[in-house]
C-alpha cells in the first residue's frame, strides 16, 4: 500500500505560503469571521457546492490574489484573535478528507520541494 505523505506544518518556515491564494470557506463560518470585523478582511466569489455544510463557498481572494486575512507579517489574522473561528479548510491543509487537498503541489512548500528532489532524483538517474 503507497504510503501517505506526512507534512508537518508547525516545522514550517514559510506558513504564509499556502494563504497566496487565499482559501475557501464555508458561508457559515464566513458570517462568524466577519463579525470579528477584521480590517482588509473580505470574501468574495460565493458559489454553490454541496461538499460545504451549508451547501455554500465563497473565498478570501480574488484571482489567485493573497488572502485578504494574511497579514504583512504573513500571520492569519483569524487565528490571531480566535482560533476557534479560523476556517477548517484552512485548519485541515494541506489534508481535505483525509487526503493531499488538491492543488497542493502548487500551494505548499513542503510539497513542491518534496517534488523538486523527487524531479532531480529523476534527472540523475
Ligand atoms: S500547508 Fe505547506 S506551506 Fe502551508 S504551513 Fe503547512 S507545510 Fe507550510
Ligand atoms: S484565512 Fe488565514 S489560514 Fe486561511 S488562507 Fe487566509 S490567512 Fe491563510
């Protein structure tokens, strides 16, 4: 059996990486994390999916911009004031369900760099 990769998020250099793009959230929680009224902090985009409890996403960026709760020091601005109300999604990457989320090649640097020596192991073969 292929074994799962472990990416170990608190020995991350560069935990702001994976917010650059922002992140979807479920609507619910969205209308939790506006009242902190976090300023810059905005939502964009709301569709339908029903993968979401309330049936409804939306994100924190627009075309592919960052996040607009990342703050200049690269910090999440909602785990900053409650933890509880940051979003799962972002809480669970790079896993969804269990899984690599996907993307996540892309999204976070742990990956990519597993990748990158994965390549060159390839090119000197
Ligand atoms: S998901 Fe990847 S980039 Fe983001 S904090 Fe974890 S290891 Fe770092
Ligand atoms: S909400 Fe916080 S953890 Fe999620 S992408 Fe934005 S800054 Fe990163």
């Amino acid at each position: 059996m292929k074994k799962k990769p472990v990416i170990k998020c608190d020995e991350c250099k560069s935990q702001h990486e994976c917010c650059l793009t922002g992140a979807w959230v479920d609507l619910e929680e969205a209308k939790k994390i506006l009242k902190l009224g976090i300023k810059g902090g905005e939502f964009y985009q709301l569709e339908e999916d029903k993968n979401f409890p309330s049936g409804y996403r939306i994100g924190t960026s627009v075309n592919d911009n960052p996040c607009t709760f990342l703050t200049p020091k690269g910090l999440c601005s909602i785990h900053t004031i409650d933890y509880n109300l940051k979003p799962v999604h972002c809480i669970e990457f790079p896993y969804e369900n269990g899984e690599l989320a996907p993307f996540v090649e892309y999204l976070c640097v742990a990956v990519k760099s597993k990748r990158k020596k994965k390549e060159a192991q390839v090119a000197f073969r």
